[in-house]
C-alpha cells in the first residue's frame, strides 16, 4: 500500500488533519528528508505485533522440546513410509 510522505514539522503544525488521513492510509514522516517514522492506527498496529499469530518461526536452539519431538517423530514416520513404497530407491543389504 502506497502511502503518503510528509514532514514531521508539517505533521505537528496539522496533526489534527494528518491524524484523520492516517486512520485511512499509513503516512510516511520525514526528518532532513529522510523517512523516519510511519503513522498508522493503533488497530492497525496491533494487528501487526499480535504474537498469538500461531504460525511462528524458531531457530533451532529455539525450537520448544515437544515441538522438535513431534517434527522429528513425524520426519520418522514419513520416511519409513517413504522407503516402504515401491519409489524408494533399495539399499543393499551388508551382512
């Protein structure tokens, strides 16, 4: 979504006006036009930063201990049936 780009000294001197455009479109704030902040609304923000979300990403130091057990018992189960099926690639016997 494009939005608008302003002053930080304009968005002070009309905060009341900017206020209202922001609630509709995010506004870019300059400072020695440079792009410093971005105003958007608070449902919007929240929005972004709710971490009940429940798709999440973990290093692998991160990863929760019941959650790599049930990857890796998953990782276990589709491999054996992989080398089960008829597309599995044998591996000889060493006796």
């Amino acid at each position: 979504m494009p939005s608008k780009t302003i002053s930080s000294a304009e968005f002070v001197r009309h905060f009341g006006r900017y206020h209202d455009e922001a609630m509709r479109e995010p506004i870019t704030l300059t400072k020695h036009g440079r792009a410093s902040v971005v105003v958007i609304p608070a449902q919007e923000y929240e929005r972004l930063t709710n971490r009940s979300d429940p798709r999440r990403v973990y290093r692998t130091s991160e990863t929760p201990p019941d959650l790599a057990e049930l990857i890796l018992s998953q990782l276990e189960k589709d491999s054996a049936e992989y080398k089960a099926s008829s597309g599995a690639p044998k591996t000889p016997d060493h006796d």
